[in-house]
C-alpha cells in the first residue's frame, strides 16, 4: 500500500508541475500579444524572444516569431521585419500564420524599395502555397503588378496569365483579367483591352472592381475614338453608388477628355468646374482636378488661369502626390505671366529634385527655361552658366531643345551664343534630316547680326553638301538676296558711296525729272540715314519751289516743314530758345504753304494740327493767357475743312485739365466720347472723367467709367492708373475687399508700374491693419526692394528715404517680430530708429526693438534700451511700460535684489488693485529666490491680508506659486522633508492652479531623492496623463529613467529617456542625452544608440568627451554586428586619437575581425595592442591576452596559444574567471597536443 501511496504522489507531482508549466507558457506569450496589440512593439519583441527561448518547442513559437517579424514591420524597420519574417518561413513553415508570413516578407521587400527581390519572393510564395487558391493567387497578382510597375510586362502578363488558367475559383480570377486589361491599353491593343474588361464587367459582383473595369474600357474607346461608347462607360461609374472618390474623378476627366477630343474646351472647363463645387469631394481628388484644370488652361493659352489652378491645387496635395510635371506647368505659367523671380524660383525648385535623376529629359528641360529666363532679365553671365549645365545633358536634348536655345539667344539679341549653340548641336547629330535644316538656320542667324560674309558660306556649304534638299533650295535663294542687295562695307562707307553715286547719277542724267527725283531720294537718304536735317534741307531747297512735278514739290515741302520743325525743337531741348523760335517761323512758313498749296494731300491734317501747335509754343514764350490758347484750337474745331477735330478736343480737355477747370475739360471729353466713339482718343477721356468724377465725389460714376475702361482697354496704357483709382474709389465706398482685389490684379499684371509700387504700400498697409501679417510683410518687402535700390537718399529733414517712409521700417520690424524672426526685425528697427526725426515715433520704434530683443533672448541688450526709454521718454506710458519689463528682466537674470527693489517702486507708482497684487507677488517670490524664506512667508501673510477682497483668480494663482516657491527655497536648503511637505499642499489644496503642475514634478523627484523609490514612481508615471501638455514632462521622463536605470530596468529605463531626448528643449540637454545613449546601450537598441550619439556630436562639438563618443559610436557599430562598418570607422578615427584611445580602438577592430571569424587579421589588430603596454588598462591587458591567445588556438598554433594562457594565469589568480578559463584551455590543448 505505502508503494502506491509514493508512485501516486510522484504522478500528482509530476501532472502539477506540467500543469504549472503549460499555464506560465499561456501566460507569458498573453502577455506580450497584450503589449503588442497596445502598441509597445519594442517591448512586445522583446517579450516574444523571450518566449522562444523559454519555450522553443511550444505550437506558439511560430506565432510568436511572426508577431517579432510583425512589430519591426509596423514600426517602420522593415529590414529587421524581413530578417525575421524569412526566420519565420524557414523555420515555422506549418504554422497557421505562414500566409501572412509570406505576404507581409514580400511586403517589407517592397517598402525597402527591393521590388524584383519582393516579385522574386511573391512568385515564390505562389510555388509554396499553390493548394491554396487565394493566398497564392495573391501572391501572383502582387508580383505581376510590381514586374508591371518595373517595366516588366512580359513577367507581368505570366503572373496574370497564372491566375486566369489555374485559379478560376480564386477572388483574385477577375482582378488578374484587369490588370491584363491595364497591359493590353499601355500596349496600345485596344481591341484587346476592350475585350478583356468586358469579361470582367459583365461578371464583376463588386463595384469597385466593376467601375475599375468600366474606367479602363472607357479610356480604351476614347483612345480609338469611340466618344459614344466612352461617354457611356463613364456615365455608368458616375451613376453607380458607393464609389471611391478616386474613380468618380477619373470618371468625370474622362467626360472632360470627350469634350476635347470634340474641340469643345470650354465644355470640358466648365464640367471640370461643376465636379469641384461639390462638397464631398476629397482634398486629394480635389487637386489633382485642378491640375487637370490648369493643364486646359496651359494648353489654350490661359496662362493666368493654369496659375490660378495650379496654386489652389497645392493647397490641396501634399508636396509628395503633386508630380514634377505640375510643378513644371506651373512654371511655365508664371513665366508666361511675366512673373520672372516665382518662375525661376519654381524652376530651381524642381532642379534640386530632378538633377540626380539619371534617366528623364526634365533636368535638361527646367535649365532650359532657367536660361530662357536669365535671357530675359538681360543676365547673360547666369545663361551661360544654366548653358553649361544644360551640356551635361547634352545626350537627352532632341533637335527641338537645342532649337529652343538658339532662339532663345537669338530673340534676345546673343546671335554669337545662338550660333554656337547651333554649331555644337550641328555635330552632335548625324541624321541628314535635322543637320540640313540646323546649317540653315545657322546661315539666317549670321544674317540677322548683319555677318552676311559668314552667311554667304555657310549657305554655300549647305548646297555643296546637300544638294536638292529643301532647305539647301531655301539657301540659294537667300546667297542670290545677299548678293544683290550687301556689300561687305562698314555703315559709314555704305552711306558715303550711296551719296557719291547719286550725285554722280545727278550729274549725268539730264532730263529734269529724273534729276528732281534723285534729289528728292538724296534728302530722304539724309533723313532716314543720318538724321541730317540741315543737309535734307540743302537738297530739297534745290527743287522746291522750282519744280514742276506737282508730286516732288509736295515731298520736298513736307520734308522742309518736318526738318526745320524738328531741328527747332532740337534747338529748344538744347537751351537755344531764340534760334528754336526762328526756325519754327521758317517751319510755319512751309506749312502754311503745304496747307494752302495741296488741299486734298494726307499730310494737310498733320501739317494743320502741327501749324497750331508751333502757334500755342510761341504765344507761350510770349506769354500770351490761356484765352489766346483756346481760340488756336477753337479756330481749328470752326474750320469745316479740318476732320482731326477729336484730337483738338482731347487737346483743349488736357489744357483745362491742366489748369484745373475740370468742368470744362470734363464737357470736352465727354463732346470726344460722344461725336467720336472711334477716335483713338476715347480711352484717355475714359479714364481722365472716371477721375474727374473721382475728385468731385461722384464715386458711383467714377467706378462705372473705370469699370468701363478695364473691359474695353484691359491692357491699355492708362490700365494701371485707372485700377488705382477704381481701387481708391471702391475704399470710399466702404467695399474695402473689392478694393484690396483689384490692387493685387494692378500689382500682378503691371509690376514695373509705378502705380504698383503705391499699391504693394497701400495693400500692405491694409493686410497689417487686418492682422495678416505673412501678406503684409510680403508687400511691404515687394515694395522696399522694387523702390529702394533705383533710389537716392532724400534729405535729412523728410521722413523718407529713397521715396519709402521711414515707418515702413518700423511695420516691417513689427511684421517679422509677429513671425518670430527676430534678426530681421531687429535690423528694420534700427534703420528706423536711425532714420525717424520725430521724437515720438522714435520712442515707439525704441520700445519694439527693447521688447523684440527681450524676446530673442538678448535680455542686457533689451535692458539698456528699456532704462533709455524710461530715463529719456516724455510719453508716462511707455516709461511705465519700461519700468514693468526692467523689473521682469532683472528677475529673470536671477537679480533678485535688484528686482525686489524694481518691483517696490512699481507698488509705489501703481494705481491698479491688481497690478499691486502682481507686483506685491513678485516681490514675495524674489525673496523667497534669494534664500530669504522668513522675510517671504512674512510677506505671503500681509498679501493675504491686504488683498483677500482682490482678484479671487489672481489671489488663487499667487497663493499657490508662494507655497511652491517655498518648498523650492527649503529644498535649495538641503531641507526635502519638509519641501515635500510643501510641494503636497500645492498639489491637494490648489490642484488646478498652474504652480500644481511643477509642484507635482517636484514632489516625484523629492520622493526619489528620499528613496521612497515606489511612491516616486507612481507620481511620475502618473504625471503624463494628469499633464499632458506640461513644460515638465522631459524632466519627469528623465527622473524616471535614472530610476528605471537604479533597478535594471533598461527597456522602460530607455523608453523613459528617450520621450526625454525627444523633449524640443531637454533634447539639447548634453546630460539627458549621455542618459539616453547609456540606456540604449543597457537595452540593446543599437540603431537607436547610433542616432544618439550622432545627435550628441552634432550637437556638442566642443565637449570634452566629444572623442570618445566617436570611439563609442564605431563600438556601437561592433555591438549592432556591422563588423565592416565599425572597421572601417574606427579606423578613420585612429590618427586623431592618443595612446590611450588608440588601445580602445585597437581592440575593437580586433573584435569586429573576431566576432566575423577572420582570426588572422583580428590576431594581427590585437598584436597592435602589445606596443602600448605602458597605457593599457587592466580590463584591456587581459582581455587581450585572451583573444591572442583564442585566435592562436583557432589557428591551429596551440605552442603559442598555450604561451599566452600561461601569461594570463601568471597575471591573474586562479579563483578569477580569466584564470580559470585560462587553465582550462590550458589542459584541453595539452590533451590535443598529446593526441
């Protein structure tokens, strides 16, 4: 019986004890999928490793090293997630998870950017799991859409072709037949594409993949011009519910595509249009509608309206889904809207990501038009640098892109640059079609910079090489033009040798008409040539009025009257006002005479207006009234002959309006508007009556006669003017939106006005009364930089410089001050400041800048301009500003006596109960922070008394920060217990003021101070979430990693630390971050250690121990098993390092050898370590030894290996691990020796 009471006692045990076991297995791996599906995903890998290793042989290790593959996956380490996901395949290839194994491998290729490896292991995947139709059907139709997005079609096609044949039951049977789809409408097989998705429609259950299908169809008939079957496509996606918003969009540019391909753009525009004023649709479909939009617009020419597209478009896309293309168009839209620096600005922006890309023509493109732009801004050094960068493309531009830069150079005027331009892309092409064509274009640039010798023999060249060609066809007839028309002499000697052969003709011929004629040329020659109206007057004097051609008298009299008229008004420019007023008599003389003698001739008109004109100049200089004025013009609207009587009127509305009698001139312009509604005149009245009525009030019609002008003379030459006073007109009548719009189109579309230089002002002004300060600041800077450097400085008494008002300076400091740039605000404030001549604003400008320093953190600096303000200022309120700030900046220098001085003479002055109670408070803390805790509760007792009926919010708030800063003070005095005591009645009995919040930190850091190591963890776990937002936070992580770190607890030790790391302000904290990469190095997360340090070096290159932190990132290198890395860095360190250092480093190249099993070059590093016997520490001169010693015995050299085991049981004591291990080696190498 006792035999089988012991047998059944073992068997109870052992069943118990396998019971105990399975349930801390169920435990240990619910624990870790519970911190996995909470997120701690570092946690959970380590906690899964731990689990395989505890239990290797349990159902749940495979689960278990799939969720570690999983976790690396879902953090973004996708290598790592590889690594362990191929473990996983390898090893665990029956476990329940292996689908999703294969799948998520396969996909952390893809993220890692290794597509074909990613199609090699989908394709495999498919081999594996082929008794499955959905897994490995999956596997097919990702892999055969990455060979299809590599380019690959042919693999592509294999992989949807798989699943067509073997995998009719699978959900991935009708996907695969679209994705085929997709291949046969790339291939341009259309029929076949049509086919293919009809399949797919017609037994599609699924929407999504339904319209997908209908969407592909669809641009297929578009393509082959089937618009009837297309339309219908696309109206059944538009009609079907419950579609993405993705394939709507599609849908809807295709319907815009139809109209076209029908001509109609304005349909397509319009129907673009109306899908955006839906609400529901997407920010990202959004964008890229308005893309599609502004590419219409670019392809009609609207270049405006691509801008306009393309700028809300952004607003909608992320920087990422916006493609370099739309960045390109919108370009080119800028450009063509003459907005030079936004074009080359978007230009260099695309450079910088396209100039490493090795395959496409864009790079080689936007330096293209980075040139055309150069060329336009007359910066022919730019051009020719963006010219030889263009060169470094030169094997992607086509014949149309060389073209585009020679006539870039060519419209500018640069013929040499064009024409070398021409000869390097002359070279570079062999095909007989585009060199023909490129050596005649080169002969028209030799023609048009007038080289017609070069011209003649590169046209000559063209015929002897192609002869028949076209283009050599063309060049011949060019050669003949050249040779019948140029002689190859200098303008000078053309002009010369034209003259001697006409006198010469003068002298030969003798019939009288001929000679008359030839006269007549000679002084039109002068005219035309030389401006030489004198000589033209010699000639024509000669056969007027002597001739009988009715024709050559009326030229030669013309020419007369012109030439002395304009050598009259030379004279007068010249300051020879008395020979001026003799020549227009002579010039009066020959008009007259024109006038009288031809009275049907063209010119009678302009020599009538001419006539009064001379008339008005001289009764001027006579100093004749304005009456005598009128009746010249008046004579002329009299005279029924006279037909030009438009331009007198505009002529007598300009001298009234000159005058001032704006009634009058407004009767004439309007007389103008009225009799004459097609003179050339009637923009001018336009605009000078919508300004008439402007000045007098009229501001109804004021606007309707700009409004006016703006439709029929948009881009007319008094458009800037008349948008100005629109502008003007519009604030008057309270519509200051419309106004502000209408200035910005005056600002855009005439930039180079003077006019838009008022607007950038006046716009500016407005956004900086609004409180937009980004756009106030832009116009302002728009204006500065436009008017500044044209300008000189206007003297010493005016407040402007260089035509800007010198407090433009001081809103533009005040802008970038709102914008927290604080360098710029600065400079603008000082130029203010020593510009202003009025005290007054002098002061503000004082103020800013002391407060703009203050906040930059340049607080001596603040300090001084505060004391001048409130030693110098006449304004009571900014002294008093400047007394409160000094009080502040003292206080937060730590000159707390000072500050304690500053703040009594501020209760003194102040008439405010609760500016008393804050200086009173203030007074009270500075006490407290000079160590005086007496003196300050005495003080916080008066408070209460004098101030309980105060502000109860301020009162609540000061009560709550005195009692902190006196747990501070006791704390700074070496007192915690009762500090503590201190920091727990702010937290109890003022819970919701903001001294709890530090107050709360400080009791968890106490309590660690006074090892209560449990409460102090509790409070500062528990602090995030009663704070979340609190200044505190990096400091409360910190104080809990050095805890964490106290009790090995290195994973939650290196959480802790790095939230700390992460803190915007403690992430510079030197200390905080050794913490931080000490912990890394405690957990094992070297990766995250290397960005550490990294960090560290960057941060600190001057610290004392910035060296060895170099030597401890190559160790890193060494620990995270990147032997060649480590290698390689720790070398480079060596020839900066001492000797000390150099052992280090030594040894840890010695490890990376030996950790990669290469003995004999980790023997020969740690031999290098013998030379430095005088500087080895005792944990290296061992270890060493050891490793010599190892290596020798994996050599095969166990005489030697055993010597140095010897060497370490000499230095060593047998009792300590090196001696043992060293005699242990010792024996079993004696055995082998023996053997």
């Amino acid at each position: 019986m006792k035999k089988y009471l012991i047998i059944l006692s073992i068997f109870l045990f052992w069943v118990n004890s396998a019971y105990s076991q399975k349930l801390s297995e169920i435990n240990e791996y619910a624990h870790a999928l519970k911190l996995f599906d909470n997120k701690y995903y570092e946690a959970a890998i380590a906690q899964f490793r731990q689990f395989i290793i505890d239990h290797p042989e349990s159902p749940k290790a495979g689960g278990a090293q799939f969720k570690i593959g999983e976790s690396f996956f879902l953090t973004g380490n996708y290598e790592s997630a590889f690594q362990e996901l191929e473990k996983f395949t390898i090893k665990y290839y029956n476990s329940p998870e292996i689908e999703k194994g294969w799948l998520l491998k396969a996909e952390a290729l893809e993220k890692l950017g290794k597509l074909q490896k990613a199609a090699e292991v989908y394709i495999l995947g498919s081999h594996f799991l082929f008794e499955k139709d959905n897994p490995a059907s999956e596997c097919l139709l990702r892999g055969g859409k990455i060979y299809y997005k590599l380019g690959n079609t042919e693999k592509a096609k294999e992989c949807f072709n798989s699943i067509i044949l073997n995998y009719r039951a699978s959900k991935n049977y009708l996907q695969a037949k679209l994705e085929l789809g997709k291949i046969f409408c790339e291939e341009k097989k259309f029929k076949d594409c049509i086919k293919i998705t009809g399949e797919v429609i017609k037994f599609a259950s699924d929407d999504n993949l339904l319209c997908n299908a209908l969407l592909l169809r669809g641009e297929a008939y578009l393509s082959i011009d089937n618009l009837k079957n297309a339309a219908r496509d696309f109206q059944q996606i538009l009609r079907t519910r419950k579609i993405s918003p993705d394939i709507s969009y599609k849908a809807f540019l295709g319907v815009a595509k139809i109209y076209l391909k029908k001509g109609e753009p304005d349909n397509a525009i319009t129907y673009i249009n109306s899908y955006l004023k839906a609400r529901n649709v997407p920010d990202f479909i959004r964008g890229k509608s308005l893309v599609e939009l502004g590419n219409i617009h670019l392809s009609l020419g609207n270049y405006k309206n691509s801008e306009r597209s393309y700028l809300r478009a952004f607003k909608y896309l992320k920087e990422k889904d916006v493609s370099i293309k739309t960045h390109f168009n919108l370009g080119i839209s800028f450009k063509n809207n003459n907005k030079i620096d936004e074009a080359s600005n978007q230009f260099k922006k695309i450079l910088t990501k396209v100039e490493n890309d090795s395959l496409s023509k864009f790079p080689a493109k936007v330096l293209i038009e980075l040139l055309k732009l150069s060329i336009l801004k007359k910066d022919l050094r730019k051009a020719n640098n963006f010219l030889d960068n263009i060169y470094k493309y030169e094997n992607r531009l086509t014949p149309e892109m060389w073209m585009d830069i020679v006539k870039s150079f060519e419209n500018a005027g640069y013929y040499s640059n064009a024409s070398n331009v021409l000869e390097k892309a002359i070279k570079k092409f062999s095909r007989k079609r585009i060199i023909d064509e490129l050596i005649f274009y080169k002969g028209k640039l030799y023609e048009e910079a007038k080289q017609y010798d070069k011209a003649l023999e590169t046209y000559k060249i063209l015929i002897k090489d192609f002869p028949g060609d076209t283009p050599a066809e063309k060049a011949k007839t060019r050669l003949d033009y050249i040779n019948r028309i140029y002689s190859f002499k200098t303008e000078n000697e053309k002009f010369d040798e034209e003259v001697r052969i006409r006198r010469k003709l003068i002298a030969l011929i003798g019939k009288p008409d001929e000679l008359e004629n030839i006269t007549l040329q000679l002084g039109k020659f002068y005219i035309d040539f030389r401006r030489d109206y004198q000589k033209a007057i010699e000639e024509c004097k000669q056969i007027f009025p002597a001739s009988k051609s009715r024709k050559i008298k009326e030229e030669s009299n013309r020419i007369l009257a012109e030439s002395y008229d304009n050598l009259a008004s030379i004279s007068l420019i010249n300051g020879d006002s008395s020979l001026a007023y003799s020549l227009y008599d002579s010039a009066l003389f020959y008009y007259h005479t024109y006038i009288n003698s031809f009275p049907v001739s063209k010119f009678r008109e302009k020599a009538i207006i001419r006539t009064a004109e001379i008339g008005i100049i001289q009764a001027k200089a006579a100093g004749k009234g304005i009456s005598e004025i009128e009746n010249v013009w008046n004579t002329l609207l009299e005279d029924p002959g006279f037909k030009s009587k438009d331009y007198v009127l505009m002529k007598l509305g300009n001298l009234y309006f000159r005058k001032g009698n704006l009634s009058k001139s407004f009767e004439k312009y309007k007389g103008l508007i009225k009799k004459y509604k097609d003179s050339q005149y009637v923009d001018e009245c336009i605009f000078k009556i919508g300004f008439i009525n402007y000045n007098d009030g009229r501001y109804d019609e004021a606007e309707n006669y700009f409004r006016n002008y703006i439709r029929r003379y948009p881009q007319g030459f008094y458009s800037p003017q008349v948008r100005y006073y629109l502008a003007r007109t519009l604030l008057k009548k309270g519509k200051a939106e419309e106004s502000k719009i209408i200035l910005e189109e005056l600002i855009s579309d005439f930039y180079y006005s003077v006019y838009s230089d008022s607007a950038s002002l006046w716009v500016g002004e407005s956004y900086f009364k609004q409180g937009e300060f980004k756009k106030a600041l832009e116009r302002f800077m728009e204006f500065k930089q436009k008017v500044l450097p044209d300008s000189k400085l206007i003297g010493n008494e005016t407040n402007y410089i260089a035509g800007i008002p010198t407090r433009l300076f001081l809103e533009i400091g005040i802008l970038y001050d709102s914008l927290g740039e604080y360098k710029n605000s600065i400079n603008e404030l000082n130029t203010f400041i020593n510009l202003e001549k009025e005290n007054s604003e002098k002061e503000k400008g004082i103020i800013e800048l002391a407060n703009v320093l203050y906040k930059a953190g340049e607080k001596e600096k603040a300090l001084e301009y505060f004391k001048r303000i409130r030693t110098t200022s006449l304004n009571e309120e900014y002294r008093n500003e400047a007394e409160k700030k000094i009080a502040n900046i003292y206080f937060e220098l730590g000159k707390f006596n000072t500050a304690l001085k500053a703040y009594e003479n501020l209760i003194k002055k102040s008439t405010s109960l609760d500016d008393r109670m804050i200086f009173t408070a203030q007074k009270i803390v500075c006490l407290y922070k000079s160590g005086n805790i007496i003196s300050g509760d005495r003080g916080v007792r008066k408070f209460e008394r004098e101030f309980a009926n105060g502000n109860k919010k301020i009162f609540y708030e000061e009560s709550a920060r005195f009692r902190l800063e006196n747990g501070k003070a006791k704390l700074k005095k070496n007192n915690p217990r009762r500090a503590l005591v201190a920091f727990r009645e702010v937290v109890t009995k003022w819970k919701n003021s903001k001294a709890a919040v530090e107050a709360e930190y400080l009791k968890g850091l106490v309590l660690y101070q006074l090892n209560e190591f449990d409460e102090a963890i509790n409070t500062l776990e528990s602090y995030p979430k009663k704070f979340p937002r609190s200044p505190f936070l990096g400091q409360v992580y910190n104080t809990l990693g050095k805890i964490y770190s106290s009790f090995n607890r290195h994973v939650y030790a290196y959480m802790a630390l790095k939230k700390a790391a992460e803190d915007s302000l403690l992430g510079r904290n030197r200390l905080i971050l050794k913490n931080y990469i000490t912990s890394c190095l405690n957990a094992g997360y070297y990766d995250e250690r290397m960005k550490a340090i990294r960090k560290y070096l960057k941060l600190f290159p001057d610290a004392d121990d910035f060296f060895q932190k170099k030597i401890d990132l190559g160790i890193t290198y060494y620990l995270a098993g990147e032997y060649e890395e480590g290698i390689k860095y720790l070398r480079s360190l060596l020839p900066q390092a001492n000797s000390r250092e150099e052992v280090e480093i030594q040894f840890y190249i010695g490890e990376c050898y030996f950790d990669s099993k290469m003995f004999a070059k980790a023997l020969a590093e740690y031999l290098k370590i013998r030379f430095y016997e005088k500087n080895l520490d005792e944990q290296y001169r061992v270890t060493t030894l050891e490793r010599i010693a190892r290596c020798y015995e994996q050599l095969k050299k166990f005489d030697k290996a055993l010597r140095f085991y010897r060497e370490i049981v000499r230095f060593e004591s047998p009792n300590t691990v090196f001696g043992r291990e060293a005699n242990k080696r010792i024996k079993i190498i004696q055995e082998l020796i023996k053997k």
